[in-house]
C-alpha cells in the first residue's frame, strides 16, 4: 500500500513535468525502511528479506520515449545501496533504477557454525544531477537482521574414544555407565542427540535415550568376564555417528559389598545397661574408590506400647514423675477399679504390656462422673493425650466433650479431629458484654491421620493457645470467633470418645481410634521440660561419641553417621549401643536397620551396600513378686470400733518383693552332668503405685462405718486416695516402705455393732500400673460383744454375795491372745435372790454353752475349706471373764482337754511364722503360763463367746 502510494504520487508529478519546462532538480533524499529482516541457509547466497528492499524518490520522473540526451540520468532515479559494517559478508543490489528494487545476498559461503546471526545498516543513494551523477543524495540508514539457516552437515561423535566399567556378578545396575556423543550443528534440532543403540546383537545391556547403559540380567562371571559392546549415536535429523565408539564392562567375581560381622539377634537382658550392637562390624566395600559413606540406624518400635519402651506408670503418676505441678491433676481414662470404674466398658489393647490403651471404633463413648472436674476449668489449664487416629473423614470425630446435660445442645469445650484437623472448641462463659471471643483453635497435622501414636498437648491461656506434638510446637493456622455461651442453670456432662447431645438424649461425633493417658491439668500450664519427659523414650540408641558425627531423632531411636574413611566409620559403628533405662523393660523383638550410601570418585562404578537387618531382644525380665503379709484374722470389742480412733485394719502388714534368680554351677562342677542350676530367691526394692481396700461381701454403709486414713500422712508422701462404698485406693508411685508404713495407718470404724459379728476386707498392691500384682491379702475382723450377766438376772439390781470379784491375768484360750479383761464388780444379796440369780444364770450358760459348740464345730468346717494357715491374733479386751464356783471339777477338766485339743492344732499352724514372729509368741507364751501357774487351776474360767468365729 506504501509503494502503491509512493507510485502514484509520482505519477503526479510526472503530469505535472508534462506542462512544464522540463528542470532536472535533485530536491529530495531517497526513502526506505527502517528495519529489515532476512534468512538465508548455509548453502544458498540469497537472502529473503522482510519487506522487500526498495528505495523511493520524490525527485524521480517518469521518463517518456524520445526525451533527454542518451545517457541522461533523472536525479530522483536510485543508483545504488550501502552497506556500513567491518566484514559484513552480504552485499546490495540495485535490480532497477528506475523503481529502487534491490536485493541483499551474500558474498561467498555462510556458516552457520560459526555465526548464526548478522547485523549490519544499509542506506540508498539516487543518481544526482549532471552527467558525473554530482550531488546525489542518500536515504536514512535501515538496520538489518539476517539469520543464517542450519542444515544438517554434521554427524554426532562421541566424547571419548572407548568406555570402560566394571560391574559385580550376580547384581542388577540401575545404571553401569553412560556414553555422551555431541553434533557440531548450530541448530537445535540438529546438534541434539535423539538416541543411542549398541550395534553388537545379543548382548545383556539395554542403553536409554541419554546414553545410560544398564545390564538386562544378572551377569555372571563364570559365564562372561568382559563384555565388548559397539554403540552409535543419532541426532535429531537421523544423521549417524561417524564412528561408533567401543565399550567394555568387565565382570567382577562376587564381592558382596556390606555389612560384615552383623549379628541379626542380639539379646538385651534387662538391667544390664549400654549394650554395643555392632562390636565387630565392618563395611567392606570390594576396593572401590570411596568418596563419603552415610549410614542411618534405626530401632523400630512402633509395636510396643505408644510407640517405644515407655513407663507404664499411670498418666497421672507421670506428670508428678516428670516435675509437674501438684493439684489440679485428673486422668479422665483412668485404669479400671472400685474407685474409677466409668472405663470398664471400654476395650482395651490387651496386647501392649499393661499400657492403658482404650479402643474408640466410632460406637463407644463414656461419661465421667460429676465431681471428677469442675464444669468450668480454671484458666490456664493443659489438656494432654495419647492418640492414635486415621485416616481422615468428613465427621467431626470428638477426642473430649463437655456439653449440656438436658435441654441444648451446646457444647461448652471440646477437643475433636475433622479432616486431619486437631480443633480445641472454647466457648467462654456469659459474660457482662456480648462480644466476639476466640472460640475454635484448628490446627492442620499430618499426625493426625498417619495411624500412628502421638503424644499431643494443649497449654491453654486464654485468649493464647498453643500445641505441642511429640515435643515440637505448632501454633493454630486459624482461630475463629463466637459469642459467649448464654447464662443457663443446666448442668453440662463430660464424655469421651463422643459429645453428648442433652436436647436429643444420645451420643455424637463418635471417635475412632485409640486414646490412652487422657488428663487435665487445671491452674497451670505444663512447661517444655515436662512434655518433653512424658514423651521420652526409655529406651533408644546411644553412643558415646562427639556429636558432630551423630545425629539423632527426638526420640532416638534413629541416628546417622557420615564419613569418608572405612576404617574410621568402622570404629563409629562399633560404639553405637542399645540402652534401656526401665527396671523391668516391655520383654520382646526391637527391629534394627542398617541403611548405608556409598559415594564413589565421579560416581564410577559405585557401591550399593545392602540394607542390614537385624533385631534387639529384650529378654524377659526377673519379674518381682510382690508379697503381703501380717495378721489376717484377729478380733476386737465392739467399743473400740465404736471409737473415735476405731480398729487398725493393718497392724503388722509387711510388704516384700522378690525376684528368683538361677544360680550357675561352680566351676568344678560342670564335668558333673548331675549338677543343675540353683535357684535362689532374692529381696529386692522397687516402687508401688496402686493399694486398693475393698470391702468382701456387702458394701460399705456410709451411715454407720468407714475405712479412715489421715489425708496429711498421704500428702506428706505424694500420694492420693479416693474412697468409695467399695473401699478405698491409694494411688501414686512411692517405695514399698512408704505404702507400708500408710496402710498401717488404715483404720476401720463401725459406730452401730449390734448387728455386727465379723468383716472381712481385700488388699491388693500393684507395680507399673498393675503389670505386676501383689497377692491378695483378706483380713478377717471379728466383733467380740460383751455381756452383762445382770440383763439375764430378770433386772435383778444386787448379785450373790459368795461371787467374789476376780483380776484376771492375760489366759491363753486355744492360741489366742485375750487381753485386758475388764472386773466384775458385785454385791452380795439375799439368800433367795442368790438363788434366782444363779439358776437363771446356769440355764442361760448351758444355752450359750451349746451354741458355742455348734459355732465352733462350723467354724472349723470352714476353716479346713478354706485351707486357713495364719496365726490369729485375738485382742478381747471387752470379755467379762467371771469365776463361777457352781460348777464341778468335771466340767472344769473337760475345758482343760479341750484347750489341749485347740493348742495342738494351732501348733501345726505354727510352721509359716517368721522368726521374728516365733520369738514373740514363746516369750507370750512364757508369760501366759506362768500367769497361769499363780491362778487357782480349780477355777473354771467362762465367757461369752456366742459370737467368736473360730
């Protein structure tokens, strides 16, 4: 369209010159472009230009046939075109003067190789005026851009002349060497290489299109030792290499690089401290050249328990192990017993070693109790648990709920799981201004939903929350607000594993999964280094070492070692150990892993080192049993039960634990084949956390008796009670002395005793939250009732006057110990009163005389059921012993044999008494008969034993 223009303004002026004298004037300058651009290929001279190259005059007329002189030029006439630039290799062209038509072309061969692009200027010149062209005039200078095509000239070669590696038999390589060949052509398309192929047939290597060579198969050295293979190369533009380059891989016999002097079992006996896992291990790595060695050790634990050897202490007993702060503490997924019972229903994962584990499969949820925490925590408060979930789903899945008990809906704080986000549900309290609070926490975890154990805590002060997972600290990714709850007078209800909807009556937004040691901790929150003990490991890797060489996990039960000498990686290996601090450690397999990289100088031939697998087994420790023992049956006045103090339910009670060891033969015996391993039981010293009381047969009527214990003496030692109708438990981990000396302190009161004749009571101590259990230890106590003789006299006020007041002596009545008899104060009365008295005394004396013969006859049936073996202790300081001087020396004889009877069999109950136990009881003994020999023998001694149980 410009050219167009351009020509027909000239043919304008062409008309114009018609009517006018015919002036040649040179007025104006040549016009072109002001940018070209061009290509030309390497083979070809001719340059494509974009746009054409044409210069236009204003100057130039049309000439007309027959006008001008021959030979005579117009100045508007372009005569020619420059080219400025040093060694421009292209030259300009003028194809017709008359429209300005010019090509570019090159002056001799282009290279492409060389130089891809050219740049240079151009301008155009018209003719002038006169004949010599004097006075021409040139155009603006254009820039041009001239881009040299390649073609495919040249062939790919290969970098190297040959390749050589060196591969071991009986391995699969992911990659043995590479081969690299590169093309000379400047364009893409032509100086890449699209592919390699080995040219030799029926070889075990495969080459990729980067020139990567791998084996097919396992090769063999008895088979092959070397390999010749001749590979080519491509480019792009399916030009073949011009010389193929030769290949040898060379087969090496077996050397199997790895771990030698690897034990895969190693047993841990428990107590025995640091235990090396690799003593004589050594990496052999078959002569390669080695750059740097990594090695990660790992011990897998994630069958036991929570993820490692951990205490099994109760949760509760752990926050004060590890330094929490007294008060306020309450586990909500307590250990099932008389005095915590809301989780018998719960299943729990009987096969870790005694970790409280609960199971939540989305149908199961408990209430806890009112009293247990108050409705409105105090801030700042900690929540921390043990959990187990995933994967992930679209409901809201509650870990801890606390909702309206009837009537709403509304819940007042929560702790649940949604789409792998831990969310902590905070609603304030009514409050004077109704003002938007924070109210939901989230934060998003991958914890959450890997089906792995994780310790979580929750430290809230508010309006700030934080998270720790595993020890490590995560702040919420998003916090929303809500109003306060409104004032309302209904109750709220704690459960767990599910909310409780109290406008619906059901449970919802049920958990599935595992929790386990679920506690709050109200008016504090817990500091870094607590939650880093209650997540600590027990047992894991050590090595005593520098630590720059090391690294270890949190937990450590992994660490990494580098270096680059064998020799001393070796040594590093070799002082890597497996310790467990716990007295008595979870007995089973601890999977251990070797993971080693090798690097090789330039990566040449490098050394895959196997995996090692191996296993720690813990042996199963000397368990300790735990043993009670003391006075099991034992009687008392019902005025001491009576009393403010009431009776001591636990004397003597001694608590002893022991272990049996085996003995090993001595040295000149074990030629002997008859010589076997001794056996020997051993006293040892370790904590309790758990004595429960509870009472056999009825329960406990809080209207009339309890079991009572100081609260100072249990908070002077750390530990807690709760009691129930059931009895009580003592709970908290202290020495077997402390535990002693507080059940001594036990003491029973029954403040109505009438109807009372005998109770009996169960006490069970525990170790490591009831792994190890002590016997059961019952105790028999019985209610002597005394008897005044005047109730039976027909409410005589005076006794015989022949009945003298007697002081007894402590009498030994068939091994038991009566004591402290009270005296018979009496007055002498009337002959016919004597009378009365007496007769009615004998008749009541001969009824109690055959009841006691039917009670002591069942008494021993049951005894010889039972299979009793104890001493009883009988303290009857309430028995009113009267001298009664109506009955003959026969009956009195009778008694004696029957005490013989009685003393025999007691004696055969003799044989279990601790020596301590037989000294005292000859030197009572002693004393009673000497008490006996200064009384009158020909006294007949009775009383009331209508209640005695034998």
């Amino acid at each position: 369209m410009l050219l167009q223009g351009v020509m027909s303004k000239m043919s304008f002026t062409t008309e114009v010159s018609r009517t006018r004298p015919s002036v040649t004037v040179n007025k104006h300058k040549p016009w072109i472009e002001t940018t070209y651009h061009g290509i030309v290929t390497e083979n070809d001279d001719k340059v494509l230009l974009d746009p054409p190259l044409i210069a236009l005059d204003k100057d130039a007329p049309l000439r007309y046939a027959g006008e001008g002189a021959a030979g005579a030029t117009s100045s508007g006439e372009i005569c020619g075109f420059r080219i400025h630039g040093q060694n421009v290799p292209f030259e300009a062209v003028v194809l017709d003067k008359s429209t300005g038509e010019g090509v570019i072309r090159a002056k001799g061969p282009l290279d492409c190789e060389l130089q891809k692009e050219h740049t240079f200027t151009l301008q155009a010149y018209d003719c002038g005026e006169g004949p010599d062209g004097a006075n021409m005039k040139k155009s603006h200078k254009a820039t041009v851009h001239i881009q040299v095509n390649d073609i495919n000239e040249y062939a790919p070669v290969f970098k190297e002349k040959s390749y050589k590696a060196t591969v071991m038999e009986g391995k699969q390589y992911d990659s043995i060497l590479r081969v690299e060949a590169v093309d000379a052509d400047c364009s893409f398309q032509f100086s890449q290489i699209c592919s390699y192929d080995i040219v030799t047939p029926e070889v075990p290597f495969t080459v990729d299109k980067d020139g990567y060579i791998k084996n097919t198969e396992k090769l063999n050295y008895g088979k092959e030792r070397m390999y010749k293979l001749t590979v080519t190369a491509y480019d792009c533009g399916k030009n073949r290499a011009s010389e193929d380059v030769l290949v040898k891989i060379n087969v090496k016999p077996t050397c199997k690089p790895g771990w030698t002097g690897f034990n895969k079992r190693i047993e841990y006996e428990p107590g025995t401290g640091s235990l090396p896992l690799f003593p004589s291990v050594h990496l052999e790595t078959c002569d390669e050249p080695i750059t740097s060695i990594q090695a990660n050790i790992e011990l897998e634990t994630n069958h036991i328990g929570k993820g490692c050897d951990r205490d099994t202490y109760s949760e509760k007993a752990l926050h004060k192990l590890c330094g929490a702060s007294g008060g306020g503490t309450v586990e909500l997924l307590p250990a099932p017993s008389s005095a915590t019972n809301w989780t018998v229903g719960l299943p729990t994962d009987n096969g870790h070693d005694s970790d409280q584990v609960f199971e939540f499969n989305g149908t199961q949820a408990v209430k806890v109790p009112e009293g247990v925490v108050s409705t409105s925590l105090k801030e700042p408060f900690t929540v921390s648990v043990w959990m187990r979930h995933g994967p992930g789903a679209h409901d809201k899945e509650t870990v801890l709920c606390n909702s309206d008990k009837t009537g709403m809906n509304r819940h007042h704080y929560s702790l649940y799981v949604h789409n792998c986000r831990l969310i902590l549900l905070l609603r304030q309290e009514p409050t004077e201004t109704e003002n938007y609070k924070p109210a939901e926490f989230h934060w998003k975890l991958d914890q959450v939903c890997d089906k792995e154990w994780h310790h979580y805590v929750v430290n809230v002060e508010f309006p700030s929350v934080s998270l720790f997972v595993d020890g490590a600290s995560f702040e919420p990714f998003l916090v929303t607000e809500d109003y306060p709850l409104r004032p309302s007078k209904i109750d709220s209800q704690l459960t767990i594993g599910a909310c409780w909807q109290g406008g619906s009556g059901h449970m919802a937004q049920f958990f599935r999964g595992n929790l386990a040691g679920l506690m709050i901790h109200s008016g504090k929150m817990e500091n870094k280094k607590v939650i880093d003990c209650l997540y600590t490991c027990k047992e894991g890797l050590d090595v005593q070492l520098p630590e720059e060489v090391v690294e270890f996990n949190p937990n450590q039960s992994s660490l990494s070692v580098e270096g680059d000498d064998i020799d001393a990686f070796d040594k590093v290996m070799q002082h890597i150990s497996y310790l467990n601090s716990r007295q008595f450690p979870t007995p089973g397999i601890r999977h251990l892993r070797v993971s080693t990289t090798v690097k090789c100088f330039k990566e040449e031939a490098c050394v895959t080192v196997p995996d090692a697998e191996g296993y720690v087994m813990v042996l199963q420790p000397e368990e300790p049993k735990i043993s009670l023992s003391g006075i099991d049956h034992f009687a008392r006045g019902a005025a001491e039960f009576e009393s403010p103090e009431g009776v001591t339910l636990f004397p003597e009670l001694r608590i002893v634990s022991t272990i049996t060891r085996e003995v090993e033969a001595e040295v000149e015996a074990e030629d002997d084949p008859t010589v076997q391993e001794t056996v020997v039981s051993e006293e040892i010293m370790h904590n309790l956390d758990t004595c429960e009381v509870s009472a056999l047969g009825d329960e406990l009527d809080g209207e009339h008796e309890s079991l009572e214990l100081d609260p100072a003496q249990l908070t002077q030692r750390s530990l807690e009670m709760t009691s129930s109708t059931l009895g009580l438990v003592i709970t908290g981990v202290s020495t077997m002395a402390q535990y002693e000396t507080v059940l001594h302190l036990i003491r029973y009161k029954n403040w109505h005793t009438e109807a009372l004749f005998d109770r009996k009571f169960k006490l069970v101590c525990s170790e490591l939250n009831g792994r190890y259990i002590s016997n059961d230890f019952k105790v028999e106590v019985n209610v002597i009732h005394t008897v005044n003789p005047m109730e039976h006299a027909n409410d005589a006020m005076v006794q015989p006057n022949f009945i003298n007041p007697v002081h007894h002596a402590s009498v030994d009545l068939s091994g038991h110990n009566l004591v402290n008899p009270h005296q018979a104060s009496v007055v002498p009365s009337a002959a016919t009163v004597v009378i009365v008295v007496c007769v009615s005394f004998l008749v009541f004396m001969i009824v109690l005389g055959v009841f006691r013969v039917r009670a002591t006859h069942q008494g021993v049936a049951r005894d010889q059921e039972a299979g009793k073996e104890n001493e009883m202790d009988w303290d009857d300081s309430a028995l009113t012993i009267t001298v009664n001087p109506m009955e003959d020396q026969h009956s009195s004889e009778d008694d004696e044999e029957e005490e013989e009877e009685e003393e025999s069999e007691d004696g055969e109950e003799e044989d279990d008494i601790t020596s301590a136990e037989s000294e005292s009881s000859e030197e009572e003994e002693g004393a009673e008969e000497e008490g006996q020999q200064g009384a009158s023998r020909q006294q007949q001694l009775e009383w009331d034993d209508s209640t005695l149980t034998y």
